[in-house]
C-alpha cells in the first residue's frame, strides 16, 4: 500500500515534465481506403465489451457502402442454414464506423490450445479464432468478414514475405508498461494499469515488444514494476516468455529492460544480480548484438539462421555494453500528453526526425497519459484515455504510417487493430 502512495507522487511529479506541443499537421496521404472493411476490437473499459468497426471512407459513385453491419458467433463462410446475428446495425446510424455493442468479451480461453499451463507442450500454429464474427453487408452481399483473433505464429506464418526485412524496419506491434496488468489496489488501477492481459496473452495476440519496468524488494526478490508499484514477479514473466517460445520458436520477441525505478539507487550489484537472473532464464535464447547493432539491425532470416529469439535492449548502456548478449538501450518516443490532436503531431514528428542510435530499433509510444489534475479529481484515467485514442491509433498506422514505423506500443491493445494492421504492412513493405 505504501508503494501504491508513493507512486501517484512519483506519477505526479512525472507528470509534470510537459509533453512537447506541436503544429497540427495536414495533408495526410490518402492512400486507396478499402470501403467497408470491418474489425473488432474489445473496450478498455471493465465492461470489455465488443467494438463493431468499419472504414466509411468510400469512393463514388457510393454503390459500395455497407447497409449494415453485423455480428455473428459463427464464420458465415462455414454455413448453409443462416441463423440470426448477435446484433446487426445500420451502418448510416453510425457515420464514424464505430459502434460499441453490449456483448462482454472478458478473458476468455485462448483458442488453438494456446491456454496457458505450464505443463503445455503443443499449440496450433497460424490465427484462429474466437467465436465472434464482424460483417460488413450490402443487399445480400459480404462486403468484408473477420472474426476477432489470435496471431501467435504471424512471424513464421509470413516468413517467406518478411524475412528479409530488417528488424529496424519491421513493424512490429508492442504494449506500454507490458507488465502493468494486474496485481494493484483497486482504488488505483485505473491509474497504474496499462493493460488488461497478461504477457502471455499478449504474446499469443501477436505482441512482440515488451516494455518492462525492473523493481528488486529485499528478501522477494525481482518484480516488473509500474513505477514504484510492484506487478509481478520478474521470474513467472520470464517463464511465460520462455513457454511461449517453446510453442512458438520462430517469433521474435524484443524485451525491453526499459527502467529499474525501485530502489531510487538501482546499484551496480543489483545489476549483476538482475542480469544473472535474466540470463538464467532466457539467457540461451537471446541473440547476441555481435556486429548487428549496425543501420537497421539483421533481418529475420539471419535471427532465424542462429536458432535465436529473443533480443534483450538494457537501459543502462555499461550493464548492455559489459554483457556481450544485451542490446543497448532502446529509444522511446513519449509524448506525455492527454490531449489527441498533441499525440498525433508528436508520433509525426518523432517518424520523420527519429535519428539512429546505438540500437537500430525505436519505440513510438503511441498512448495518452494522465496528467496530475486528473489524479487528483479522479478523471482521465488510463482506460478512459485509452478509449479515447486507441481508434484513432488504428487509422493513423494503418492509413497514413504504415510504412514507416518500427515498433508501436500501446495501452489497452485489445482496443485498437495494431497487430494486424502491423501484419499487413509487413507483408507489403
Ligand atoms: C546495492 O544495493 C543493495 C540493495 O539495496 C545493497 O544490498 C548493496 O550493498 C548495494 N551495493 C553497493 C555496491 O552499493
């Protein structure tokens, strides 16, 4: 609980560093939009109930535009007798194409046998499903249908598209604060949570970056932290990294060892300490930097030729630059912001000034965060705000970024397309 105190003042006093602001920006390319397209997403809100989205951009003369659309709990494409949607809606009624249905999603089981126990063995490769269908319709055509899934194989999947693409110039879907999803006072969450699913739903989703925050407590031991807040123990996320790499052995995963807030003296010896810890555990799967950290970094093919899949970024470049198997430090763009419109002209300008550094990886963290107003008043927290832009996120990757950002990490990812929208820009880069 003390932690849980000294944390709003730690956050408190974070927040006021003030994000840069920006001219807004106009003119934004206006790549062929393809009307009608659907997707679900999962609110950030406790509620987690599922989001209807549609692009409504569409061109003329207008004989494409969806009528309605639809949710089912069943692939159309698979049956012959039609039963009822869960839901259909007029696509006119919701000219922004979004529509936030009352069907809760919660944390149900992964398909695929992609559950986690730590006794699993075997998973099927390739997406699959839950059982919710989105539809786009018009008359009695199809205009688009997917279901909301799971990427847990989407590297391999695409290997023969994206293996010689540089691990600088990979898209590459991450979460903010990837530890920050449980574990805190309930008075609290909504203000350290970042995420409502554990790393290894993330993993399984098709999340490969992970930024994590190192706390070490006298007598526990090691745990990812938010800030001062303790989340979990450091050692079950490694397990749950490495269980996953078992399954899945030819995913990349980049972990970030982003920050070491507590103790304030994170010192030399609980470095070692920390180090030997991550090495016990993914040590042999870690690719060594070598000669790599060069322009944009190896490409897959050539990680996939050394049978390695983890790159480890460490924030302290002596520690990165003593252990000849960590990365140096990762740069992240933050903007520290509440406001939309400040984000977005921050993540533009950090695309086209981001200049190389020791790690030929960055990080856009393409989230808003609170600002200590609203802390104390108890407004804006991080679902709200997560809400709020995880939309609009979609469609600035997906229409207007796609080719040229590295790693994206977000708050509440369930909330917004970014891991399939990071997919599809990789196969066509
Ligand atoms: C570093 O911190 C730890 C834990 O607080 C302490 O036990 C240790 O003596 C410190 N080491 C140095 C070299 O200051």
């Amino acid at each position: 609980m003390p932690d849980g105190i000294s944390a709003v003042i730690v956050l408190l006093f974070a927040c006021f560093r003030s994000g840069a602001s920006y001219p807004m920006e106009f003119g934004a390319n206006s790549a062929q939009r393809k009307c009608g397209r659907v997707h679900l997403t999962v609110s950030a809100s406790q509620d987690t109930h599922l989001e209807l989205n549609w692009i409504t951009e569409c061109p003329h003369p207008d004989n494409l535009r969806p009528d309605y659309i639809a949710l089912y709990n069943y692939d159309l494409k698979d049956r012959n007798e039609e039963a009822p949607p869960l839901l259909r809606i007029r696509a006119s009624d919701y000219p922004e194409g979004y529509y936030k249905s009352k069907i809760k999603f919660g944390q149900p089981w992964l398909p695929g046998n992609w559950e986690y126990r730590e006794t699993l063995m075997r998973a099927d490769s390739g997406p699959h499903c839950f059982p919710y269908w989105i539809a786009s319709i018009r008359g009695s055509d199809i205009i688009d249908s997917r279901c909301l899934g799971i990427q847990p194989t989407w590297m391999n999947d695409n290997r023969l598209q994206i293996g010689t693409q540089k691990i600088g110039n990979l898209f590459i879907p991450g979460t903010h604060n990837s530890g920050a999803f449980s574990g805190v006072p309930k008075f609290l969450e909504n203000y350290i949570l970042n995420q409502d699913r554990s790393i290894w739903t993330q993993l399984v989703h098709g999340i490969r970056y992970l930024d994590l925050r190192i706390g070490y407590y006298e007598h526990e031991g090691f745990y990812v932290n938010h800030d001062l807040v303790r989340i979990a123990k450091a050692v079950q996320i490694f397990k749950e990294i490495r269980k996953f790499l078992q399954l899945a052995p030819k995913e990349i995963i980049v972990v970030d060892f982003h920050r070491f807030p507590y103790p304030s003296n994170f010192n030399t010896t609980l470095h070692e300490k920390f180090v030997s810890l991550v090495y016990e555990y993914l040590g042999d799967l870690a690719l060594p930097p070598g000669g790599l950290q060069v322009g944009k970094g190896p490409t897959l093919n050539e990680i996939w030729a050394q049978s390695k899949n983890v790159i480890i970024c460490y924030a302290d470049k002596a520690v990165a630059r003593e252990n000849y198997w960590l990365w140096q430090p990762l740069q992240q763009h933050w903007a520290n912001t509440k406001n939309v419109d400040t984000l977005k002209s921050f993540l533009s300008r950090a695309i086209k000034e981001h200049r190389v550094t020791l790690n030929p990886m960055f990080a856009l963290m393409a989230e808003l965060t609170p600002q200590p107003i609203d802390l104390i008043f108890r407004t804006n927290n991080l679902r709200k705000l997560a809400n709020d832009v995880n939309r609009k996120l979609t469609k600035w990757f997906r229409d207007e970024w796609a080719r040229d950002v590295n790693i994206v990490a977000t708050d509440y990812f369930l909330g917004n397309d970014i891991i399939n929208v990071a997919i599809e820009a990789n196969v066509n880069r």
